[in-house]
C-alpha cells in the first residue's frame, strides 16, 4: 500500500517507519520482555509541584503524535494509528502516586537508592502492549527526601533521542507552569509528515546498504570479537554496574579530544573500545555504535536530511547502531585516527538498516558486532526553575534505569563532560552471556583501564605498555615470578665437590649400560634405558681413576 493511500483521517492506520518496523517485529516475537521499553526516572526535589508536572507530561503527549499510537499487523504489514489525546489518556493513569517502604541503604556509586531502583524494575518488568495503544507508563514516589519520578517509554516510539527531549520539554513546560508564564512554543511534525518523509528516503537507503555492502564488504566479514564468544536473545531484564567518570578523568579526556583532533565520542569510545579489545585478547575488534540519525551533513542526500530533521521534530524511533572497529594495541593517535574515520564513512551512509547488515553478515558466517558502545553527549541535569533569592535554581537529574534490548554487553556514557555534573558509565550485559561476577569485574577493570589509557594517551605512549590488569592483580603476578635469590659463583667442577661432600652416596647421573663392545648407538636396546646409576663418590673416584 502506498504513502498516497494513506491521505485521509489523521486517525486512519498507516505504515510505521523503517526504524519503527524492526522493533515493533522484535517486540511482537517476544510480547512478554519488557526490554523493548526505556525506562528513567527523574530525580526531583520534595516540593516539585505534582500537579504541574502531570500538566507538562499531558502537553507533552498532546504535541507529540508519535507518542499516542496504537499499532497492528494488517496483511502482514505493522500498521500503526494516532490516538485522539482523550482516548490516549484513557489507557494510563498519568503519574500515580506510589508509597515505599523506608529500607537501610548501603555505601555505593549509584545516585539512586537501591529501593526506588528497585521499585523501578517491578514497574518495567510489565511490557507496554502498544497494540493496545499503551506506549507510556508513569509513576513516582517521595523516598529519601526526593521526589522520584518514573517513565517509560516504548521503543516503537522513542529512542534515546526522543526520549531526552521528551524530559528536557516537560522541564520547559513545567518551568512555564511554575512562573505562571505562557508554554513555549515548539513545532512538531505531524506522525504523516514523518512518514512521508520516510517514504522519500526509500531510495537514499538502498543506495547506503548498497555502499556497505560493496565498499565495506570486509565488516561483513569480521570474525566474532564479542567478549562472550557466542549469542543469544535479549533477556527481559540486563544485568548492570554504574559508574562514575571522575571530574579530572573528564577533563583529560577533552584535553586527549584537543590533542588528536577527536570528538567526545569519538575519544571515549577508543577508549573504552580498546579496553573490550584488549580483554577479549584481539588486536581489533568490532562494536555496534548507535547514531540518532537526526542531524546529518551535506554530503548526504537531500531526502535523508530530510528525514533526519523531521524525525528530530516529533517522537520517533530513529536510532540506527552501526559497526566501528577499535585497536586494543598500538598508537592511540592512529587508533582514534581510525575511529574517527569510521564514524565519518557511518556518518555518509546512516540509512542502511542494522538488521539488514546483521543478516548479510551472518550469510558470511561472521557476526556484525558484538558489544555496543553508546555515547550520549545530553546534559542529565535539567532546571526546573528559576534560582529564587538566597536559593539555587530547582534542578532535576535523569537517571537511565533500563538500555532497551540488549543482546550482547552495553557500555552507555551518559552526559556533557565539563560542565560538573556526573558522567555516568552504565554496564549492561545479557545474562544469558554473562554473570554477575563478569559484569563485577569489568566494572571495576574498565575503571582502571580508562584512567591508565588517558594517562598514556596525555603522554603519547602506546597502549602495548598498558595492562588490564588492577594493581593488586600487578603485585600478585610479579609475587608469583619473584623466584630470584642470591646464587654465589662458583665452577661447575666446585659445585660438583660441595654435592661430593654434602651427600656423596646420592645418585649423580644416570646412565644406560652400554653394548657388549662398550659402544652405545641410538639401535642398542638399552639406549633408553637409564639402568645405571652413579652416586657422587663413584663418579669422583671414575673420574680420578
């Protein structure tokens, strides 16, 4: 059916984009994993004004056609329909309130407390069926002295980029609201203009996987360098250890940025990416590196500017994940030098769709990537309001509670390096490849790893002077091979008289008795029979005969 079929109701069903397509099949496979959902929640101060912030996620819904879909298989085809906002409304309750028990914390890096993390899983463990037209789910609770407030997201209509809009927007919304302003004005496209959009890209995609599969036809043949060393499907829940990149690890990573000419994202995915290589013993390996797809370059075609500013203009699911190739040994400036060309080729030919690289990938025996390395470079910390006299401005943090599917290991770096706030590196593994205890150890191993490369990287140093090991581990290894001792010198024929006079009646060597002539040939059968023994006292008095 074609996009001019589709030109009467804005209500009427309608095909559902490209990106949409490929996690909408994936979700509809496998209805009950809720890993097809984002899931955050936003860190606010106890007085946020409630009502206010239900206002701002219902103008939110309102502008956003995307966000308020149900969708469908017709004929074999995911189709999908805007909502009217009342009939939206009707399948969710907008931010419930839920009560929590007071538990002891325990000393960690998480900023948030184990008890609404886990009060989080338990609201994302149950799937948005957006079949039923549920693609949002909210909630929040006041615990530790905060507010904290739940969404959630279907990935059939949002991805990461959508998703830290849709937040920054209700922060916007709810700012207006508070001063008693009027709501600032934003445009959106409407759910038709997008595919329409989408539609004209068509030919602009062929010709991207094209590209691939002609002038990159080598990644589609890379051995496997997943650090699990096989596959297996999306768990309904990862996995995860989060840590923090320390403000002076941030600021040497920017100054590494001015010294090699590299992005961000360029420099912390060398970095980490080498880390992944280097610990599943390969020179280079292969990483799936999500771009949002949103704002693209010139050198692209016309229709695929397009779509990328359309799809940055409503909510939508645009994110495409492609490979990167990181070295583990060697010069780090050719290692970003690399890195960074490769994000420039993904750059020219964004549209050409993961799942189909994976499949052409697989004909070859080979496998795409394994692990993923996502960079995204949005601020966590969105204001709420205005700094009041003798108070800072009211400030809320968004903390990423769920990665969306993951098949292999996800290292998420989330924020804006400089600005002060934290820096979060999430480590997501799918426990059907990995334990606890891996996800443990490489926690704490990337941590060690990422201060040592700045370090070199600062110092031009090659990374062949690193190790992945940690510095106990160090002493460990180097306690184990500290078998040297003082040894006096001495001559062989003195080392002989010391072991004639410390145990004469020892054997000293062993022989084979030789043929009746007194010759002895590797034929003889007694060549290697070492029958004959000599102590030290019958060697010296042979030796002296």
């Amino acid at each position: 059916m074609s996009i001019t079929e589709h030109s009467g109701s804005k209500h009427d069903w309608i095909p559902l984009t490209k990106s949409a397509q490929g996690i909408y099949l994936a979700a509809i496979i496998d209805p009950k994993n809720p890993c097809y959902n984002t899931a955050e929640i936003m860190e606010c101060p106890p007085e946020t004004n409630l009502d206010y912030l239900r206002e701002a996620f219902i103008q939110l819904y309102r502008e956003n056609e995307g966000f308020r879909v149900q969708t469908r298989v017709q004929t074999g085809c995911p189709e999908q329909r805007v909502m009217p906002l009342d009939e939206f409304l009707t399948n969710l309750e907008v931010l419930p309130v839920i009560s929590l028990p007071t538990q002891e914390e325990t000393e960690e890096q998480n900023p948030v407390p184990a008890t609404v993390r886990d009060w989080a899983s338990e609201l994302i463990r149950e799937p948005l069926i957006t079949d039923a037209g549920v693609t949002v789910r909210s909630a929040v609770t006041y615990y530790g002295g905060k507010l904290w407030v739940y969404h959630s997201f279907s990935h059939v209509v949002a991805d990461g980029f959508a998703v830290f809009n849709a937040l920054s927007r209700v922060a916007a919304i709810y700012r207006a609201l508070s001063a008693g302003k009027p709501l600032p004005t934003v445009k959106r496209a409407s759910l038709m203009e997008l595919l329409q959009a989408d539609h004209a890209a068509e030919h602009a995609r062929e010709e991207d996987l094209a590209l691939w599969t002609s002038e990159q036809a080598e990644v589609l043949s890379q051995p496997d360098t997943s650090l699990a060393a096989r596959s297996a499907s999306p768990a309904p829940q990862t996995l995860r250890e989060v840590l923090t990149l320390p403000d002076k690890l941030q600021r040497d990573m920017l100054e590494i940025g001015k010294m090699y000419g590299t992005s961000w994202p360029v420099t912390v995915t060398g970095a980490v990416g080498s880390y992944l290589t280097r610990i599943g013993g390969h020179r280079s390996a292969a990483f799936g590196i999500p771009q949002m797809n949103r704002i693209f370059g010139a050198q692209v075609p016309a229709e695929t500017r397009a779509l990328g500013k359309t799809s940055a203009q409503t909510g939508t699911t645009a994110v495409n994940v492609l490979p990167v190739q990181v070295s583990g040994m060697g010069s780090i400036a050719q290692a970003l030098d690399s890195v960074k060309n490769q994000y420039a080729r993904n750059a020219l030919q964004p549209l050409a769709r993961q799942e189909d690289l994976e499949r052409l990938a697989q004909s070859n025996n080979s496998r795409l990537f394994g692990a993923q390395i996502n960079v995204i470079p949005f601020d966590a910390a969105l204001p709420l309001g205005a700094p009041a006299e003798n108070a800072p401005a009211s400030v809320g943090y968004i903390h990423n509670i769920s990665a969306g599917p993951v098949a292999d290991i996800t290292i998420t770096l989330r924020g804006i390096p400089g600005r002060g706030h934290t820096i979060s590196v999430e480590l997501d593994a799918n426990p059907n490849l990995y334990t606890r205890e891996h996800v443990e150890f490489h926690a704490q191993h990337l941590q060690n790893w990422l201060e040592s490369w700045a370090q070199a990287a600062l110092e031009e140093r090659s990374m062949d002077t690193l190790t992945t090991a940690l510095s106990h581990e160090v002493e460990l290894l180097e306690s184990f091979n500290a078998t040297a001792h003082p040894i006096e010198y001495k001559t062989l024929l003195q080392r002989f008289q010391d072991a004639l006079t410390r145990y004469p009646n020892e054997p000293a060597l062993y022989a084979c008795v030789p043929d009746e002539d007194g010759t002895l040939s590797p034929q003889s059968s007694q060549a290697y029979e070492f029958s004959q023994v000599l102590t030290y006292h019958e060697l010296d008095v042979r030796a002296r005969a």
